[in-house]
C-alpha cells in the first residue's frame, strides 16, 4: 500500500475540519483521492472509486430503505465515504443507514455546519498532489509493460498483477472459460469484491479484477489498463478462431474421407495410437462447443456435419473433452473407439445414432452396442458384410441402385415412412412395393428387429467402405 495516499481516518483526525464518525468505523483507512461536493439524485453515478462525496443532504432520500440503498451504492461504486454537512436540509438518518455502512465498512462522517466543503477539498487536493505523481509514474510503467501484449500477454497480465496489487483474469463471455489469468495473490480471498469490465474491442470477453480493500485501483488507470489487456487478448482470440476455423477444415475433410496432410500436427501420432471417439453434440451448441475447446487448446477437431456438430477427440484427451462438455451443459454421446482415422464418418453415424436415440438423462452418453468398426475394418471385411446381407441388391444396375437406396433411406430415417417416401419424393405405395422386393431380393424383412440390425450393419460398411462400382 502507498504510505502516501490520504486515507479517510487522516480527515477524521484532522481537527480543523470538525469532522467524525457517525457509521461505518471499519473502513477508514479507505484512500481518498478526490472529494466532490454533489447534490444531484444518485451521486454514485457521477463519482468513483477512492472519490469523497460532500453533501448537505439533498441528495440523501428519506426513507429507511432508500437510505440503506443509497449507501450500498455509493460503496459498489468504490467511493471512500461521504461527509454529511450538519445542515438543516439534512434529513434525518435512520437506523438502517448506519446499520449498512457498518455492515459495508463505509464510512459515513458527519461534517460540522461551519466547516466549508472547500476546506475538506483543499486538503485531499494537497495531500493527493503525490499521489497523482504515482498515478502517472504508474501509467508509464503500465505502457512499457504493454511491450509484451502481443509477444507474451501471460507475461503483461503477471506483470499487471505485481504493479496494481490486484488479481486480473480475462473471461471468455460465452463458455466462462478464462483466456488469461495472473498468478493468484496472498491473503486475496474469495470474497474479496471483485469488479467486471468489458473489453473495448471484444464485446464478447471481460476483465475481471479482484481488489485489496482499500487499495481499489483508480478509474483513471482502469481505463488504460483496459486497452493494454484488449490488445493483448485480441492477439490471442485471433489465434482461437483461426485454431478452430483450422479444425473444422480437417474434420470436414475426414468425414468426407479425406486425409488433411497437416493432421499430425495436431492429433499427434502418439495421441492416437489408443484411437480415438467422434462425439456428437446439437449443431445449435457446435460454435459454444468449439470455441471452449480452441480456448483450452485441446487436440481435438471440431466440426458441423449433415444433421449435428460431431468433436474428433483421440482417447488421451477424452476425459478432458468430456469434462469441458458436461461443464457447458451441453448434451454430447460419444461413439465407440476407432482406430483407423477412415473410419470417422462410421463413428460419426454412430455418434449421432446415440444422440438421436435419446431416453438417457446424463449430459454424456457412450455407444453401449456392438461397434460396427469391430466388423469392418478393412475394405475386404465391409465387402464380406455387404455379400452377406444385401446380396443381389449390391449389384450396379439402376433398378438394384434405386431399390438399395431405397433402403438406406430407409434405414436413415428409422423406417419412418413419411420422411422416407418424401425425401425420395416417391408415393407411399412406391415405398411399399420396393420394400416388398427388398425383401424378396435378400431375404431380410424391416420389421424384424434382427433382420433390421444386420441391414444396418450392412449399411455402416457400405458407407465406410463403398463398392469400386457401387
């Protein structure tokens, strides 16, 4: 703390002055750098952290509860204090008013009639005049340390720290994620009041600072203390967006079977040598979802797909992934484990089969089922599934194709025959008869739960594996 900052108590016993205490004992080693006198509604509007208010009570309102709120306000706006003038405008002060300003530590002095407001502002202006010279010594400080805001902005915020005293942490406004945090400070406790400002360039991040009591910093060098921060984050929120706009581009590459050249360097080879999940989520929670992983510089790739937003998340970091996700509220199911990077866009109707399916309460779901991976791993093995189920109904001619993707259509809507017929804009009875020889062709029937989980299969392998002339 600056031995040389006017404090409340200094005013209180500075006999001249004919000012005491009337409430609020606690707090007066309160900094005072300025005193104002104001007799406008709501004062705290006007005035700021570490600013004495002077009034002869016009501002002050009658009742007991508006008193008690009047206080409260005046000390969330960091004000030292206020000196009432012993005048006969004064309104009475109740009971509740003195009870809140202990209760806050604020203190309420009583200033006598024949003191003059201007004797109370001479003095703080003659006692503040070094501490202005701190204020400004410190801005210059502040402005050399900004050096680091692009080049290391963890370093700027731990520096930031050490000068003001006071704990700085950058949040992101969307998933409450911190961007940056400085180390924390002794004795600073949980309760300790902390403030919360916007970013002037990032209307989507804000600044929390947690204060000393007593040792609040100045409003002047808040402002300044805001841009420095802004530009530091923004440099690191431009390479948060680009780290997610540079993963959605592999996972939509992957899911549509292709291999981005630069995947290693992001899922490392030895991340995935356990394998990996695809993990579904609402495509409305996708942006959220993505934006809290690039945050957390997790190696997982994140994307929207046809009907949800899917997470590529090697087994390593999966339970870090899962506990992002359940801390967002966001309701995710994972597949089963792959090992084969081609087999992402199986995983992903897999995952999605889960999330679709509902029922379950937990935010998190894993695939309890059989995993289709497990029974085509290899374009041989698919090609095996294939025969076996469809038969025939693999053949390339145009009547097989239609009727198979009649079936996979089918099979895609959970035999819903509406969104089936209307999505191959055919006729109900259409829909029936190609059912019908379906059946006939491979000898499975769609109602049979049995006959329905083998064409499925079938299914998967077809898409993770397609036919050189399917």
């Amino acid at each position: 703390m600056e031995q040389s900052v006017l404090t409340v108590n200094d005013l209180v016993e500075t006999q001249s002055l004919g000012t005491r205490v009337l409430a609020g004992a606690s707090g007066l080693e309160r900094q005072v750098l300025w005193a104002h006198s104001c007799e406008l509604n709501d004062p705290a509007r006007w005035l700021g952290p570490h600013e004495l208010l002077m009034t002869v009570g016009l501002c002050v309102p009658q009742g007991a509860e508006d008193q008690s709120e009047f206080i409260r306000r005046l000390h969330e706006a960091g004000l030292a204090g206020v000196a009432l003038g012993d005048h006969p405008s004064l309104p009475a002060l109740t009971q509740e008013l003195l009870d809140e300003a202990d209760k806050l530590g604020f203190p309420v002095l009583l200033t006598a009639e024949e003191t003059p407001f201007a004797a109370i502002g001479r003095t703080v202006a003659a006692a503040t005049a070094t501490t202005q010279t701190l204020q400004v010594l410190k801005l210059s400080k502040l402005y050399q340390l900004s050096t680091y805001a692009h080049a290391d902005p963890e370093r700027l915020i731990d520096d930031l720290q050490a000068l003001f005293r006071s704990r700085l942490t950058v949040q992101d406004v969307h998933s409450g994620l911190t961007i940056l945090e400085g180390p924390p400070l002794p004795s600073l406790t949980s309760t300790a009041r902390q403030r919360s400002y916007t970013l002037p360039g990032e209307r989507g991040v804000k600044l929390l600072v947690g204060e000393y009591p007593g040792e609040e910093i100045s409003s002047f060098l808040l402002i300044h203390i805001l841009q420095v921060v802004d530009v530091a984050v923004s440099q690191l929120l431009t390479s948060i967006r680009e780290r997610a706009e540079r993963y959605r581009i592999m996972l939509e590459a992957i899911l549509e079977g292709r291999i981005p050249e630069n995947i290693d360097d992001v899922l490392k080879p030895s991340a995935m040598t356990e394998g990996y999940k695809i993990v579904a989520i609402k495509t409305d929670d996708g942006p959220k979802a993505a934006r809290a992983i690039s945050i957390a510089a997790l190696p997982v790739l994140t994307g929207a797909g046809r009907k949800s937003y899917f997470l590529m998340a090697p087994e390593p970091s999966l339970s870090d992934t899962r506990k992002l996700i359940e801390d967002l509220g966001i309701r995710a199911a994972a597949s089963s484990t792959y090992m084969d990077v081609r087999d992402a866009k199986v995983a992903a109707e897999e995952a999605y089969k889960v999330l679709s399916s509902g029922g379950a309460n937990d935010n998190w779901v894993d695939f309890s089922g059989a995993p289709i991976s497990l029974l085509a791993r290899s374009r041989k093995e698919a090609a095996g599934i294939i025969q076996q189920v469809l038969g025939e109904l693999a053949a390339a001619d145009p009547k097989t194709t239609a009727l198979r993707n009649t079936l996979f259509s089918f099979l895609e809507n959970d035999r819903r025959w509406n969104e089936t017929a209307a999505e191959l804009g055919i006729h109900r009875q259409t829909l029936s008869y190609r059912l019908s020889k379906i059946k006939e062709t491979t000898g499975r029937d769609t109602s049979s739960s049995a006959d329905f989980a083998a064409l499925w299969l079938a299914y998967q392998a077809w898409l993770s594996y397609p036919p050189v002339n399917g």
